[in-house]
C-alpha cells in the first residue's frame, strides 16, 4: 500500500500540492488529471522523492519514505521507477544499452562503468524489449528511433528494474495518436501482466477513462475528484479544468490501432 499523508510542496509563496492524501492500493492503475500546472508532476517527483515536500508523509508498506537518504534512498527509487515525457535516453548509446542502465540497482557499478553486464541482465534487457514489440531496436542509437519508441525503450528501462510501483509523467504528450497507443498499451500490459502498480499523469480524459481503473483529479494542487473513470462527470471535468473542459470533455480523435 502506498500511502500519502498530507503531502505538501511550497515554492516560495506558491502552493504546488497542496496537502494530498491518498492510498493507492497494489496492482492499480491510476490516472492523475488536472490541467497543466495542476502539481501533477510535482506530485510525482515527490513520490519517487526526485523533489522533497514540504509537509507530510510519504508511506510505502508502513515504511516512511520521506525519511529515506543515502543508499535506502537509492533503493526506494530503485521500487518505484520514472518514466519521464522526454524519454531520459542516452542517445548515442544503443537501445539495449540503455534499456541495461535499468539493471544498475541489481549489479556492481564497475561491470556498468566497465561495460561488463551479465548475460543473465541482457537476456532480462531483451526480453523486456521483446515484450513491447522492439527487440529488433537492441543494436541501433536510442537517438535514431521514433518519440513512441524512445517511449518504448524508457519503459523497458523501467520494467528491468523490477519495480513495484512505475510513475509516468506525461509520458504521451508529446507522441501522435499512433504511438499514444502503443505506449499506453504498453504501461496497461505492465500493470496487468505483472501486477505493477502505474500512477500515470494524463491530460486527456479520454486516454484516462480508456485505461485507469482509477482516477484522481488535480486543481490548483488540491485534491478534487478521486473515483472510477464513469464517475468522472462533464461537471467534475469542468471543476479540474476551467476554461480549457471544452477542450477534454469533447470527443478526441480515434487513436489508430497497433
């Protein structure tokens, strides 16, 4: 069970999450909606503690996260993986290597400096490539490949660290419809497949509706909805967007099929 407790982030004078609380159980897939400025990636950043709040807790399996440094920190990270809008790849490295980088928490750091992984890591490495369809990819540049599949090869990365929970911020948002679907195809099989929990920050409503057993609905960093997608109603949408609803509740163009 992760659990947040009041969970708060200041900058300054403004309030970018403000005092959150929620329990996420394992195995869900949850969606996190708001518009753009709403603190969901801020919220995010917090729970793999890439950023520290300002008040509240952090609660992983009764274990207080947010007390965490050195190497249990290292290690916290290592259960709850990123997967980042703008992939976080090495580009000129290629995309097996790459995908190998998940592994750093599972072997010595001279063997990843020395280049010297382990069979047993690639065999993990590839067939994790495999899984969404790119194991072809392994040998060319991450830089060479598509934005769907540098998304792709970022899940793997992912994937490889045998996590327990996968945080994807924006990870669609920058893809076309064709892509958008093979990459949340993707995080939906993680979930389902392996029981990963995935807290997935999602500005369209139609992607969080199609794919979130959950969702959980940011304004101004409070908490405003948290409920199924059919319980996410034209007027909540409203309450989470202002201005911009138009925009979300409408209907979206049909995503083309993998």
């Amino acid at each position: 069970m992760l659990e947040l407790e009041g969970l708060t982030r200041r900058f300054g004078a403004k309030t970018a999450v403000d005092n959150i609380t929620l329990a996420i159980a394992p195995g869900e897939m949850v969606g996190v909606i708001g518009r753009s400025g709403a603190g969901k990636s801020t919220l995010l950043r917090m729970i793999n503690r890439l950023g520290d709040p300002t008040e509240g807790r952090i609660i992983w399996r009764g274990r207080d996260i947010t007390a965490l440094r050195g190497q249990a920190l290292r290690q916290w990270r290592s259960q709850c993986a990123m997967v980042f809008q703008q992939f976080n790849l090495s580009p000129r490295l290629d995309v097996l290597t790459n995908v190998l980088v998940g592994r750093l928490c599972h072997v010595p750091a001279w063997r990843a400096v020395l280049g010297l992984w382990r069979e047993t890591d690639r065999a993990i490495a590839l067939s994790a490539l495999e899984q969404f369809d790119i194991g072809a990819l392994a040998p060319q540049r991450a830089g060479s490949l598509s934005g769907g599949q540098q998304q792709r090869v970022a899940i793997a990365r992912a994937l490889v660290q045998e996590p327990a929970i996968i945080l994807a911020d924006e990870p669609v948002a920058s893809l076309d419809p064709r892509n958008t679907t093979l990459v949340m195809d993707a995080l939906q099989e993680i979930n389902r497949r392996f029981g990963i929990t995935v807290l997935v920050n999602l500005h369209s409503l139609d992607l969080s509706r199609r794919y979130c057993t959950r969702l959980v609905g940011l304004a101004a960093g409070r908490l405003v909805f948290d409920g199924p997608p059919e319980a996410l109603t034209d007027a909540v949408a409203r309450s989470l967007y202002g201005l911009e609803a138009a925009e979300v509740i409408g209907a979206e163009p049909a995503l083309v099929a993998a």
